[in-house]
C-alpha cells in the first residue's frame, strides 16, 4: 500500500449462499486475511483490492437473513455496520429470489447505513427468463445496484467503479429509510421517536426510529443496551413497547414484530413491482403448473378428464345430429326425387340406391368430423390432450396402447351411440405407428350409433325388464374385447417396445378460433377428397350385390302368388288385419307384392346367395340366411341390418307394435329365441367395421392390408366368439 492510496472499508454482507464469499474471492484474490471476531469464533476474513489510487478493504460478514439480534451471526454483522463505520455497506443479494433477499436490504437503508445493492446471480435470473428493471429498482431504493455473476467474475469491474465513485458521496446516505409500519404501530413508533430524541437516546449510534422499532421487535440486545445508558428511557419505552404488544394480540393476534415484518415484506412487493418481469414463456409455465395441481391431479385430473371426454362425445354427436338428420333427409328426399322421377328400372336403382346413398354415406359424416376434429384440435392446441395421455398411459400401456387411444375409443362409441369413422380419424393424435394400428383395429368394437337399432330391437324383444342393464353389458363387452384384443395383437402380429411416453408436458395456452378452424377443414377435406371416391366406388358395388343379379321376371303368376300367400300364411303373416283371410282370395294388395317381391330379388342376388351359401356354417351360431343376408348388407352401414332384414322377411322394417312389424314378427317367430339373440348382438358387435370404417382404417394405418384384416379378422373373431356363446346357451337353454 502507498502511502498516498486512500482506504476505502467495505462491509460484505448478504443473506447465506447469495454468493458473498464468492465475490469476495473473486474480488481480493489471494490478498485475505481470515481471523476472528474479539471474543467470539466467528470467522473474519478480509481482503485487500487495489484500484485507481485507491485500497478498497473488503470484510466478508457472515451471513444473515435479518439485523435483528436473534443470533450471533446477526448481531456480529449489525455490530459491524453501527460502530465500526465501514464506509460502504455491499449488500450481495440472490437476484433470482430479489423478494426475500431485499429484507435484509431495507433494514440496512433502515439503519442509514451507506448501501450498494450487488444483484448477484444474474445468469440465473436470465435462465429462469426473467428481467429486473435495475434503473427502477435503484429509483426505488435509492441506493446504487450492480448486477453481478460472481462465479464468473462478472460484474466484478463495475462494483469497485461503483465504490470508488460513491466513496465521495457518503453524505448522501445519511438520512435512514423510513417505512410506515401501520395504523396500530406507527402512533407508537412516533411516540417513542419522540421519547429517544428528547433523551438523546443511544442516537449516538443508531437512528431514532431504529431504535424504537427494536423495541418493538424486542431485539435483547438492544434493550439491555438501552437499560444500561437510561433506565428511565429505557422503561418508558418498554412500557409503549407492551401497550403495543397487548393492543396487538388483542386486535391482530400476534406480535409487533410480525407485523414489522409483514409492512417489510409489503413495502418490498411494492418496491419490486414492475421491476421483475417473467418473460411470458415462463409465466406460461408456471400458470401451467399451477393449473396441473388440478388437472393432473390423483382424484380431480381423472375426473375432469371424463367431464371433458364426456362433452367432447355429447358435443359430437347432439351438435353433430343436427346437420347429420339434415343431410340425411336431403340424401332421402334427393332419392325420392329420383324414384318418382325416373322410369322404374335398374338405371333408377342405381342413382337411387348405389349413388345418391353412396354420396350421402360420405357427406353424412361430415358434421360429425368436424365437430370432432375440432374439438381434438382444441384439446391438442390447448395442450390438455397430453395431459389426458399423461394420465391414461400406465392403464393403456399394459393393453398395448397409449394414453391418446382414449379419444378414439370414446368417439367410436366407448360411450354407446358414438361412430367408428371419427373415432378411426381421432386416431391421428397418437403418434407411435404400432399403438396406433392397435388402436384403429381395435375402436371398430365398440358401440356405434348404427349398432344402436339392432341392440335396442333385440334387447326390447327378448330382455323387455332390462334393456338399459343389457345395454351396458353389451359397451362393457365392446371395452373388453377392444382391450384385449389389441393385447393380443400387440402381442402377435404388431409386436414392439411400447413408446416410451415423453412426460414433458407442454404449458398450456389458449388455441386460435382460426387455427382451429384451419384445422378442422384440412382434415375435413382430405376425408372428404380421398374417402369419397372410395366410398362411393364401394358403395356402388354393394348395390350391385345385392340386386344382380335380377329376378328374370318381375311378375306373379296366379299359383306363384298362391304359392307365397300359402307361405306367408304359414308364418302367421297373413292373420294381419289388411291381409286376404284366406287362400282363396288372392288380390293382394301391391305395397304386399312388392315386399314380397323385394324379399324375392334379395334372395336371389349374390349378396342372398352368399347368405343361403353360408347358412350351413352360420347355422353354428344361431344365424339362418335372412340373418346372413341382413349381416352382408350391414357391411354397407350397419344401420342397414334392420332394413335388410325386413326385406328378407318380406316385412316393414319400420315401428314396433305393428303386427308386419320385425319385432313383433321375431316376438312371434319360434326360429328366434334368446340364444340366437344373444349371438347375433355379439356378432354385430365385433363383425367387420362397416365398409366407410374400412376405408377409414386403410387411410389412417396407411396400408389396406390392415383393412382387409381388420374385416377378416374381425368378422373370424365375432363369429367364433358368438358360436360359442350360441352353444353354450343352447346346452342350458
Ligand atoms: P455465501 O454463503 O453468500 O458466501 O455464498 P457462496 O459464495 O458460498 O455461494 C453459494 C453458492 O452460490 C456457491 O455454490 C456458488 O458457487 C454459487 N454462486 C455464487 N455466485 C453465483 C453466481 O453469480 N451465479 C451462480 N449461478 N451461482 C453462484
Ligand atoms: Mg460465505
């Protein structure tokens, strides 16, 4: 040291593990000293730093939290700031927590001590993706702040520039901080000021209103301080002192201190306001979490989650009915128009029957995927999808699959009443190519709007007391089939490691109307431009199945329809009212002979005779050639298996409790009983997706090999399973 160098001490202080030693070491090098406090093990340490002509004396103190005497380390470093006169106070602070870390800060400027606020840690502050406004802060307080990363050395150069420049302006510091500590304390603390002042009390060494909210505070130290100097003082200050006390624990409930240090933390938050910013991506973040405590939650998140699931499903398909019945009527009425307007013949039947129902299969679902498109594209945007995932994935994964196979399940009527097709498409969010496959061969099991009318027809027949428990029974049987059946082929044929599931879940944010919107009709459209050619193809070709090919002649001779009257009397079909009483008189009307006539050219076609053909193996399963029949042409739309089978009985499909009715001709008909029933639902159940559902399956798995399975398989798996259920039944009933 030259002699001319001027010295400059500073005390070190701050909050444990601000960085303090740290920064001190990066500051004085090798240049410390380490010794004791006179009379007391704590350590001393002291460094030397040489800057501009002048000797900067660093003295690390130990850390505290607080300036009042509640420990050693508290009191040394208090001790400290008051008698040994450093000329600068460097408060080294955890920027990253500026909250907590100002409490020692404000107590300093309390005490009028000269501070420099060093903001340490600032890499963490920037990794966190915050930013402190330093320029405000310094307003604020009305201190210098320096930013610092003390374990870079950063920061480091601007510090002693910072010293140096203010050691000229100690005067500036000389008038304390001071805070209003409330309508219960601040009288009290005016009143004992003015007490400390008249007595000149200690305010040799402390300021007065210092002193008086170490009263408050009941700082040992400061008290015993005071008794010794004045006791008169000392006891008229200790006697506001417990009026406060009382007064607090009557009206608040607790201490003075705690009050102090609620008005600290208050003057704080206030000080920091728009002074740290967390940049948007972060608050994002933290909203996120803030927002999983419930949404992921062990008991909430599972059940929220089915409230969502739930009104996805009921948004679909009660919104999605609306458009649906509209455009299902448009179709009918378009193939009205047709029928009466064109000459009778295959050419009317065509347009009719193969094109306009072909096109209205593929529009007909349009309202539904949209609406289900939408709603995925809002459950993905808004990133609650994931968290659906998150919580599903432990069950599904043991069955093969993945968290996200739960919005096709559900859509394709997990929920009874729902449809394969925008189940197939929901598919689109689970992102591993195996579990998706399961999931698309798998969702078809379930109960779909289209299934609904047979269930309910046969429930109705043969479980009239328990329709609403056989219908549960038949979704539970859909779930289970679905779930196992993807375990086996997991296990078998798309074998393969589960996708491990990422758990980074991403924070949640708000989904655009028009984003959403663009996503919905993209996937829209592709469903339409490249499922409707198909659709339409294969829909056509059904038509053409099951009406070539034609009857040779469409007309009855007299013992012909002698010949079906005698038949249908047989069946007990003729004993309706409106019926001919006896064979005698046979001028049946003609809606009768074109029923007839229908059941006749059904029949006969390629689609009938593949259901006599398979009669002889159906039989196994309860099913006689109708049923077959009726099952051949569901593959078109399984809404069409009731209508199928009123041709094939030559009856109106349509209302119960007219006696030409099909339920009541199956209520009737000693061939149906309950084991046929009972196979038949579960054949429907299971057989082959419907051909739309195919098409489907082809577009979503990427290869219409697994569509061909999905039908083949399918249809195997329904018919093995109802054949022995069949034969169960029939060893008992
Ligand atoms: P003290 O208790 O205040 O003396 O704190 P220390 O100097 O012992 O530091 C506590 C911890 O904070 C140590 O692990 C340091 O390496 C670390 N640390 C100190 N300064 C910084 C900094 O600027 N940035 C980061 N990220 N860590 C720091
Ligand atoms: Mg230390």
């Amino acid at each position: 040291m030259k002699q001319t160098d001027q010295k400059i001490t500073i005390a070190l202080t701050g909050n444990p593990n601000s960085g303090k030693t740290t920064l001190f070491n990066t500051l004085t090098g090798s240049r410390q000293h380490v010794g004791n406090y006179p009379g007391i093990t704590v350590e001393k340490k002291e460094g030397l730093v040489e800057s501009a002509g002048y000797v900067l004396h660093f003295v690390d103190l130990p850390g505290t939290y607080s300036l009042t005497a509640y420990s050693q380390e508290e009191l040394v470093a208090r001790n400290f700031m008051v008698r040994e006169n450093p000329d600068l106070v460097v408060d080294v602070v955890n920027a990253a927590s500026l909250e907590r870390n100002l409490y020692l800060a404000v107590q300093i400027l309390e005490l009028g001590a000269p501070l420099v606020l060093v903001l340490n840690m600032m890499d963490e502050v920037r990794k966190k993706g915050m930013t402190l406004d330093t320029g405000l802060l310094e307003q604020r307080m009305g201190c210098r702040v320096v930013e610092t990363v003390a374990r870079q050395g950063k920061g480091k150069k601007e510090l002693i520039d910072t010293i140096i420049s203010l050691n000229s302006r100690k005067e500036d510091f000389k008038s304390p901080l001071e805070i209003s500590y409330g309508p219960d304390l601040d009288p009290a603390l005016k009143e004992m000021e003015d007490i400390i002042r008249e007595n000149a009390f200690l305010t040799d060494i402390y300021p007065a209103r210092w002193v008086a909210l170490k009263y408050l505070e009941s700082d040992e130290e400061i008290i015993s301080e005071g008794r010794r100097k004045s006791p008169d003082t000392s006891t008229r200050l200790e006697d506001v002192t417990n009026k406060v006390a009382d007064h607090c624990l009557k009206t608040l409930k607790t201490y003075p201190e705690a009050v102090i240090a609620d008005y600290r933390y208050g003057f704080i938050s206030s000080l920091l306001k728009d002074v740290v910013t967390r940049d948007q991506q972060r608050q994002r973040i933290e909203m996120s979490d803030q927002l999983d405590k419930f949404l992921t939650h062990r008991l909430l998140g599972p059940l929220f989650m089915i409230f969502v699931l739930y009104m996805v499903y009921s948004l679909t398909f009660l919104v999605g009915d609306i458009p649906l019945s509209l455009i299902e009527d448009f179709f009918g009425w378009m193939g009205e128009v047709v029928r009466r307007t064109m000459p009778d013949g295959l050419l009317q039947s065509l347009v009719a029957s193969g094109i306009i129902d072909g096109v209205g299969a593929v529009l007909s679902f349009v309202p539904l995927l949209m609406i289900i498109f939408f709603c995925i594209a809002f459950l993905e945007d808004s990133g609650y999808m994931a968290r659906v995932a998150y919580m599903l994935d432990r069950v599904f994964r043991y069955f093969g699959l993945h968290g996200c196979s739960i919005m096709p399940f559900i859509v394709s009527g997990g929920i009874a009443g729902g449809c394969a097709v925008p189940g197939i498409m929901a598919a689109r969010t689970l992102r591993s190519p195996k579990e998706k496959l399961a999931t698309v061969l798998t969702a078809p099991f379930m109960t779909c709007g289209a299934k609904l009318p047979i269930f309910l027809l046969l429930a109705g027949v043969f479980f009239p007391a328990n329709q609403a428990l056989a219908l549960f029974l038949i979704t539970l049987l859909a779930w289970a089939s679905a779930l196992l059946v993807s375990k086996l082929l997991r296990a078998t044929i798309i074998r393969g490691a589960a996708t491990p599931f990422v758990m980074e879940l991403p924070p949640y944010r708000l989904p655009t109307l028009q984003g959403l919107l663009i996503h919905t009709w993209e996937r829209t459209w592709q469903y339409i431009k490249k499922a409707g050619t198909i659709i339409l193809a294969i829909s056509i070709l059904i038509w053409a199945a099951m009406t070539f090919p034609q009857l040779p002649d469409n007309g009855f001779s007299d013992e012909e329809i002698q010949g079906v009257i005698a038949e249908r009397d047989f069946r007990g079909l003729n004993t309706a009212p409106g019926f001919p009483a006896n064979t005698d008189d046979i001028t049946l009307e003609e809606e009768q002979i074109e029923l007839v006539l229908a059941e006749r050219q059904l029949a006969h076609s390629y689609a009938g005779r593949m259901g006599t053909f398979l009669e002889p193996v159906t039989s196994w399963a309860g099913f006689d050639w109708r049923i077959n029949i009726s099952l051949v042409g569901g593959f078109a739309a399984k809404e069409v298996i009731i209508s199928t089978l009123g041709t094939a009985y030559s009856l109106e499909a349509g209302e119960e409790d007219d006696p030409t009715s099909l339920s009541d001709h199956i209520r009737q008909d000693p061939d149906w009983d309950t084991k046929r029933a009972v196979s038949l639902i579960i054949f429907v159940l299971l057989y082959a997706p419907c051909f739309v559902a195919v098409v489907a399956i082809a577009r979503e798995s990427g290869a219409w090999r697994w569509a061909v399975f999905a039908m083949v398989f399918n249809t195997v798996f329904a018919f093995g399973f109802s054949t022995a259920v069949y034969q169960t039944l029939k060893l008992f009933i």
